[in-house]
C-alpha cells in the first residue's frame, strides 16, 4: 500500500463531497434533525396529558389534591360536573386519564387511623399503553405523598391515654392488613432518578442514525459513481483495493464521526441531556460502529446495479433495524428465537452502548462483551467489503 496513492485517493474523496452541497447539508442536517424529532416524539415520559377531573367530595382535601397536581406539568387539567360526562370524554378521546375523587374523601382521611383508608379512582385510555402505564406510576406518587402530607397536617396533638389507644388500633389494623407490617420499603431509581424517556431515546437515536444514514449516503454514492464511470476508472488506476476501500471509509468516516460530536453536543445544549459515562470512549465506540456501517453502504453498492436498488437495500435493512435493535421496543418482551435474532444486528450491541454509556455512565469493563460484538461484527463487514471490491476489480 503507498501513503502518496492513499493520500491522493483521500484528497479526491474529500473534494468530491464537498463538490455536492446536497451531501454536505444531508451528513450535517440530518442527524441533527433526527435528534430532536425521536427525542420529542417517541419520548415516553408524561407531559401535557389531559386529565379530567370529577371532584364529587368538593373539599379542602380534594382542593389540596387537585392543586398539587396542577402543580406538576405532566397533566392539563379539565373538571367535569358528572361522572358521566367525565367517562363519555375519554370514550371520545377528549381525555386520556379520569380522576373520580369520591364524597367522603375527605371523611375518610379523618377516620384513617381507625382502620379505613381513602379510595380515589382513576381512569386510563387502554390505547396509548406505554403512557398510560407511566401516567399511572406518576400519579399514583402524587396522590400518595399529597395524601401522606395531608393525613399528617390534620392529625391532632393526643393525650398519653389517647396516643396509647391509638397506637393499639394501629397494631389490630396491622394484625387484620398487610399495610400494617413494620417493614418499610423505599424504592429508588438508581439510574435516571426522574425517570425521563428523553435520555432513553437520545441514547438510541445514535444508533439509528448512524445505521441508516451512513449505509444509505454509501451505497447510493458510490452506485453513482458507478454509473458515471468514474468508480470504474478508479478501479483501472495503479490504486490497490485496500487503498481504494481506506479512501471511501475514511472521509465518509471522519464525516459522520464529526456528526456524532455535533449530536452530542445539541442533545446536551438543547435537551438537556448529557453522557453519564466519558464522551471520549463514546466517540471511540461510535467511529468503531461507523466503521462498521460504512463497510456494510459499500456492500451493498457493489451488489447493486441502481441507486434505486441501493435505496431499497437500505430501506429493507431499516426495518429490522428500527423492530428489532431495540432502539423502540424492548427486546425483553420479543419472543425467545426473535431475541437470538437481534444478536446478529450490530446495532443492537451498539444502541446498549450508547444507553449504557448515557444513562449508566459504564465504561469499557463492564461492556467488554457488547465491545467484542462490535468489534467481531466490524472486522468480518470490513473484510467482506474488501472481498467485494476484489471481485468488482
């Protein structure tokens, strides 16, 4: 291999990207977008959800409840006089959440220590199952801890007589309930303590990016070029094929590497969200994976007579990409043959980097076996697309 031909070879790529402003604005433009577009609308965290609201105890307890959840931005609130009208708008679609506070809410938070506890009802549109689920755990806290709040504001200074009294209801209420054992349990997110599902699909838009962009911008060029006669003419120069294959991963590479900088940078400035783990590895582990994407774009130019055919690879290569990498759907619930399947995808080990980077803030031991995959998976799409290059030589 000669440095002067590779270097001659880089500076002709090079000028040839730059010569396309549509490739140019494409490499920068859409990664970007795609950010911010998945980031806000595949999140899964509760914003803005509309609630309706029928207060039928019409209390200061109820009042104190209703408040503290206007006090949150997950919901938007809307009262209704009835019952009926409350459900008849969530069959509608007008609501996807009902709160039914009942009419001794307020008698029953008095009595509690005698063994009676108040009862809210809530309502949830079945369709939108990830935020229903979510909107269920949220709320629940709220009402929760504005009822743990208002139960302890309300209770009144006792007598030694009275305080002895009450402590032995409280042990008959723990003899006759579960709710009465001594064991308190405390829950904590050790990860993501506030539970936002933007980190989540920040971290895996990495992934989907640099699957889909880079083989797509790859195989249609260098299809392109083919069709022009200007890839056959490289061909037909003193150039090896190793250095013809460094000469399209390289700038190509430098390109979308610079892409990930450029991602990570407005998902921290603009999202507010930012790598737990070190940027370094993350940007060593995504030019490894671009590597790798980059060897699959040449692939599948090299087997393709069409940039449209090019494009339909791409496209068919997508859709398993975005079902089955988890990037959008959880693996776990996948069924066992489909969950062995989504280890021959190297996106899926690359988007458990990204999310263990970002959320968890590992680093590379405890990766090692995801590292391996990817590394496993670069050098054997590497060593095809040199194997495909030859055959086209």
């Amino acid at each position: 291999m000669s440095l002067r031909r590779l270097r001659t070879l880089l500076v002709r790529e090079v000028r040839a990207t730059l010569r396309d402003p549509f490739t140019v604005v494409t490499l920068v433009a859409v990664p970007i977008v795609a950010l911010l577009a998945f980031s806000s609308v595949l999140a899964t965290d509760v914003q803005n959800m509309q609630l309706g609201v029928f207060d039928a105890s019409r209390s200061a307890v109820s009042r104190r409840l209703i408040a503290d959840i206007d006090a949150s931005a997950a919901f938007e609130r809307r009262d209704f006089a009835t019952r009926e009208a409350l459900e008849a708008a969530l069959v509608r679609g007008e609501i996807q959440a009902a709160l039914v506070l009942p009419p001794d809410l307020e008698r029953a938070i008095a009595r509690r220590g005698a063994g009676s506890a108040p009862e809210v009802q809530v309502l949830y549109d079945g369709a939108e199952t990830v935020l229903a689920g979510n909107a269920d755990a949220y709320l629940r806290s709220i009402l929760a801890r504005s009822g743990a709040q208002i139960a302890a504001n309300r209770a009144a200074p006792r007598t030694g007589m009275e305080q002895a009294s009450a402590a032995s209801a409280q042990r008959a209420e723990g003899e006759r309930s579960p709710s009465g054992s001594p064991v308190h349990v405390v829950t904590h997110a050790l990860f993501n303590p506030t539970l936002d599902g933007r980190p989540f699909m920040v971290a895996g838009t990495f992934g989907f990016v640099l699957s889909f962009l880079t083989v797509l911008i790859t195989a249609v060029s260098i299809v392109n070029e083919r069709l022009q006669g200007t890839f056959d003419q490289l061909q037909l120069t003193p150039a090896t094929t190793v250095e013809i294959l460094l000469a399209k991963l390289l700038p190509m590479g430098a390109v979308f590497s610079l892409d990930v900088l450029l991602m990570v940078g407005v998902a921290g400035l603009v999202l507010g969200v930012w790598p737990a783990g070190s940027v370094l590895f993350f940007l060593a582990v995504a030019t490894l994976y671009v590597a790798t994407s980059l060897s699959l774009g040449l692939i599948f130019s090299a087997t393709s007579a069409t940039a449209a055919e090019a494009v339909q690879k791409t496209v068919l290569f997508s859709i398993p990409l975005v079902q089955l990498s988890g990037f959008a759907f959880p693996i776990r619930n996948m069924p066992a043959g489909v969950q062995w399947l989504t280890e021959a995808i190297p996106a899926t080990h690359f988007i458990r980097v990204t999310r263990a980077v970002y959320l968890r803030g590992a680093g590379p031991l405890e990766l090692w076996p995801e590292l391996l995959a990817l590394t496993v998976f670069g050098v054997a799409l590497v060593a095809l697309a040199l194997r495909t290059l030859e055959r086209r030589a």
